[in-house]
C-alpha cells in the first residue's frame, strides 16, 4: 500500500469515526439535555451579571454564549488523548462536551464571577484551573471552572457536565485570532509565529493589569 493508499483509508477511516459519534449524538435527545444544561448555566449566570452591575455601576459581561462540541472535535480531542472514538468514552472522559464562555471588560471581574458561581449551590465545582495567572505554554489565558450541573428530563434526574469560561475582552480576542492562525492547520514556520503569538499573549496580560489600575484610578476621582 502506497502513501496515497494509506492517506485515502485513514480519512475514511476518520469520517466513519466522525459519523458514527455524529449518529451516537441524535439519539436519546443529547442536544436537547445539553442546551437544557447551558440555559441554566447562563440564567445563573444573566443574574449574577444584573446583581454585579447593580454593586459597581457600570457594565461587568460583555457575552455570555454556550455550545455543544462537535462530533468532529469530540474524535480529534478522543484521538490525541489515546481513547477509544465514541460518544460513550467521550462523555465519560472529556469535560468540555459542553461549554458556556462568559466574557467580561475587567481582570477582576473574572474572579468575581468565579467566586459567586463557586457557592452556588445546585451546581457541583468539580474543578477549577486558572489559565490567567498561570496560561497554557502557547499563552492561552482564561479561568475555567469545570461544574456538574443537575438536570431533571422525562422525570429522571441526571448531571451534565459543563465547562465554564471566564475571560476578558482582550483574552478573548487573542484566543479567537490564535484559533484563526493556529488551530488544525499545517502553518509555515509555525513555530516562529507560535513564539510571536505567544509574546502578544504576555502584551495583552499587561494591557488588561493597566487597563484595571485606568479604571480604579478613574473609580478615585
């Protein structure tokens, strides 16, 4: 079997993966408990934003937007952790199947909002990392906190778990653009603009620590 051969049964191989995770997912109505478990991440969520814009006077969230990761994602993250390729393993060992990304103006609004969803108690913290004071190695920043969220479907109570983001505007902007620039693509000296990416993550870390002290400052006057 030649190189060409190989490449054509390993993308067959990988579509048939895909579809059979894309199949696994339109059963038993998996979109339909995710999105149940989104709407009340992000009714928690839509309060604690009224309430902390009550407290300080002034805009806290800037979005708030959920979503349900794709069969396409679920088999690249299975592949590269070494799992077997199915909904079941999946929901199982990956904890971001589902996500809800809160982006807000300031630094400290991060914690804030992490603090108070942390004692809210109908939903179970399982974990929490902190991506801002110490970001991944390509310079990725955000807080996440990993949570169990209970619903009841059909009469039967069951978790789903739910990855949380917490970022600001300026974290949410570099990640957007190195998903763009990065992200599943064989880049020309990808290393180089890894490294530069990384140098502008290091800029934006700073941007936001003097756009905090800006507005305490202005908060003085």
């Amino acid at each position: 079997m030649d190189e060409e051969e190989k490449k054509a049964k390993k993308v067959k191989q990988d579509t048939e993966a895909i579809e059979k995770i894309r199949k696994e997912m339109q059963k038993d109505q998996y979109y339909l408990q995710c999105q149940y478990a989104i709407d009340i991440v992000e009714a928690k969520v839509k309060i604690i934003d009224e309430q902390l814009s009550m407290k300080h006077q002034r805009e806290i969230m800037r979005s708030v937007s959920g979503r349900v990761k794709s069969p396409e994602s679920i088999y690249a993250k299975l592949v590269r952790k070494e799992l077997n390729t199915n909904l079941e393993t999946a929901q199982k060992k990956l904890n971001d199947l589902i996500g809800v990304r809160i982006v807000c103006l300031f630094l400290d609004d991060v914690y804030e909002i992490a603090r108070i969803l942390k004692k809210q108690k109908d939903i179970i913290v399982v974990k929490e990392k902190d991506y801002i004071s110490k970001p991944k190695k390509n310079g990725y920043m955000s807080f996440h906190l990993i949570v169990d969220v209970p619903i009841c479907f059909d009469e039967n109570s069951q978790t789903k778990r739910v990855e949380i983001q917490i970022r600001t505007i300026a974290m949410d902007f570099w990640s957007v653009l190195e998903y763009q620039l990065m992200y599943k693509k064989n880049v020309s000296g990808a290393e180089k603009a890894a490294k530069e990416l990384k140098n502008y993550s290091e800029e934006i870390s700073a941007l936001d620590r003097k756009m905090l002290r800006l507005r305490n400052k202005i908060d003085e006057i």
